[in-house]
C-alpha cells in the first residue's frame, strides 16, 4: 500500500488514504475505488506535495 494525501477540489477537505501499489504482485491485480472526499463524495481531488 502507498500513503498519499489529498485535497478536496470542492470543499477543500483535506485527507490520507492508502492506495493500492501497483508494483507489488500481491497488489497487481486487485479492483480497486477511484478516490473520494469523505465529506463531500466529490471525486475533484487532487494530490497534494506530501
């Protein structure tokens, strides 16, 4: 798993979630969600420098 921080396009939220590592074979071929506010449900984020 890789940790990235977010931020909210919307409603400026900022938040963590671990994402999935393509890299890692266990990790390779799992389904995985597209990234959402938890606040908001908006899926306008965008990573932040950290």
């Amino acid at each position: 798993m890789i940790v990235k921080e977010f931020i909210c396009q919307r409603c400026g939220h900022r938040f963590v979630v671990e994402l999935l590592d393509r890299k890692d074979p266990d990790e390779r071929d799992r389904l995985g969600s597209p990234v959402c506010c938890p606040k908001c449900r908006s899926q306008f984020v965008e990573v932040t420098g950290r």
